[in-house]
C-alpha cells in the first residue's frame, strides 16, 4: 500500500514547504485541482502546480475536478510517473481525455464519484493505469468516509483481475479505516486531513502505516 498526502489540508500560502514535511514517506502528492462548476470549491490550477514541482522529488497525482479536463489537462507539465486522474461525470468524451493525457506524458487515472455505478468504468479498464474511488462526496477535505466505498473497492478489485491497474481510494481515510481500504484493494491510498490536519505529520503517517498492517 502506497500513501498519497493529499495538499488540500495543507497550508495553501506554504504549499512547497509543508510538501517538503512529507516528502520522505509520500509515494505521491496528490494535488486536487477544483474549477467551482465540477464541484462547488475552487483550489489552484496549472500555474501553480507547475511552480509548485520544482524543489519537489516525489512525483504527483493530480486529480482533476474540473468540468473541462481535455481543455486543462495538457497545461500541467508532468513527468512520466505522475498520474493525472479526471473524473468519468466530467463533461468531455473519456476516451479524447485519456488520449491527451496519454500524449502529455503522464500515466492516466479515471475518478469516480460515490454515486456513480461502478460498472460504469469497466471499459476503460484496459486503457488507463489508474481508478480513483472517491469515498467521500468530491469537493472537500475533512469529510466522514463513506463504508460503502468498502464494497466498491472490493468489486474493482475483481473486475481488474490481472491488469495493471492501481486501485486508488480519496476522502475520509484515517487510522480507523486505512486497514480496512487496503484489504479491499486499494493500492493507493490518499490521505488529506488525518495527515496535514495533525501537528506531527510524519508521526501522523507512522500511525496510519501501523494501523494498515
Ligand atoms: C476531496 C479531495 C481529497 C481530499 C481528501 O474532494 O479529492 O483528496 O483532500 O481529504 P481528507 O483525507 O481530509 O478526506
Ligand atoms: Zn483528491
């Protein structure tokens, strides 16, 4: 199981420095890109992100909640192990999204919102390296984890079979659940909150590595 500190609970005016404070224990950064129409909240867009890299080693995972990634997505410069994931309610065509990602040089993940059947990501399965499920309702940090996403989770983790697709879970993980998403299947696991909302973030992502096991 790989953690993901997820920036949004960060301090937005100290971003470079408080990515610094996890750096040693996060797989990724996940930076969540909000454009206020996908979902109500706005955060930073392109311009920042792409500042925000240098003096970073660790690559990101960049999830878009934006109606318009095909538009956004070839903005953000990237590295070959980063992820870009965009959600599958978004209204551009999947396919045309997953292409320019593919062409931007980043892996590609496809989010979905709790309420979206599962199946509906199912034919994509094949042509992306990522599936974000969101446990709780996109937009916000700090949220209570939905336990349905538990049963989600498991069923990914059977359709995807012998893919090499990584099963990723965002929203409401703690030291009280983060066992229970990794044995569902959950490869990646994001983390915002129960890490940047804690004064000892690294003592924080020790507590939750331990609470996996
Ligand atoms: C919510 C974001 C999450 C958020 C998770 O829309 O996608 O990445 O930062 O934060 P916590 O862990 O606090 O639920
Ligand atoms: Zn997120």
């Amino acid at each position: 199981m790989k953690l993901a500190p997820s920036l949004l609970a960060a301090d937005f005016g100290n971003l470079r420095a408080e990515a610094k404070q996890v750096e040693p224990v996060a797989a990724y950064f996940h930076i969540d890109v909000m454009d206020g129409h996908f979902v109500s909240n706005l955060t930073i867009g392109p311009l920042v992100v792409n500042s925000l890299r240098r003096g970073l080693s660790r690559p990101f995972d960049i999830h878009l909640m934006i109606d318009h990634p095909l538009t956004y997505a070839p903005r953000f410069d990237v590295c070959p192990d980063d992820f870009i994931s965009f959600h599958l309610e978004a209204k551009d065509d999947p396919k045309k999204v997953i292409g320019v990602i593919r062409e931007a040089g980043a892996k590609v993940g496809i989010a979905l919102r709790p309420a979206t059947p599962l199946e509906r990501v199912f034919p994509y399965l094949s042509i992306v390296d990522l599936v974000l499920v969101m446990s709780v309702e996109p937009g916000f940090g700090g949220q209570i984890f939905m336990p349905e996403s538990i049963k989600r989770l498991r069923s990914l983790y059977r359709e995807v079979g012998e893919r090499p697709v990584l099963i990723a879970v965002d929203g409401g993980i703690t030291t009280e659940n983060i066992r229970l998403v990794s044995e569902a299947g959950a490869g990646l696991v994001v983390v915002g909150s129960a890490i940047f909302g804690e004064a000892n973030r690294l003592a924080a992502v020790r507590a939750l590595n331990e609470a996996a096991k």
